[in-house]
C-alpha cells in the first residue's frame, strides 16, 4: 500500500517557483505542472507525457493544503491501478 509521497514529489516550494515536475512508479506515470494551480496528469505505459495518452487529470490550489490534497490523490489513483 502506497503512502503519501512514497513518489518522492518536492515541497510546495518547488511548485510556488514554478518548477514542472514528472515521475514514475513502475509503468505508473505522472506530471504536474504549476500555474495558478498544480495540474496533474496520469498515465500509464512506457512512452512520454507527449505522446502517451492521457488517463486522468486533476487540479488542485497551489497552497501546502493543496499539495497536501494532491499527494492523496495520486496515491488514490496508484492504487486503484
């Protein structure tokens, strides 16, 4: 079972300074990307966020709540895999 950031996804600060971050669990992947808020994608599958096809998608504030919220939904979402 899957915890909170067992993703090893960086702090709010990383986002607040507009930083896109990518990663993988397995063929498990996904991508948030900041803007006035993080917006995350998943996929699964061995090709990149350019050309795989994209599974889900989900906003969240750009807040420490936000990300907080942002890091069970991508375990939620893992999990359900």
């Amino acid at each position: 079972m899957a915890k909170p950031n067992d993703f090893d996804i960086p702090g709010i600060y990383y986002f607040e300074s507009r930083n896109i971050y990518s990663g993988s669990r397995g063929d498990f992947n996904f991508r948030i990307v900041p803007g006035e808020e993080l917006c995350v994608t998943v996929w699964h599958g061995f090709l990149c966020s350019e050309l795989a096809e994209m599974e889900q998608e989900n906003h969240f504030p750009l807040t420490k709540e936000g990300h907080q919220n942002m890091l069970r939904w991508l375990t939620e979402v893992y999990e359900k895999a």
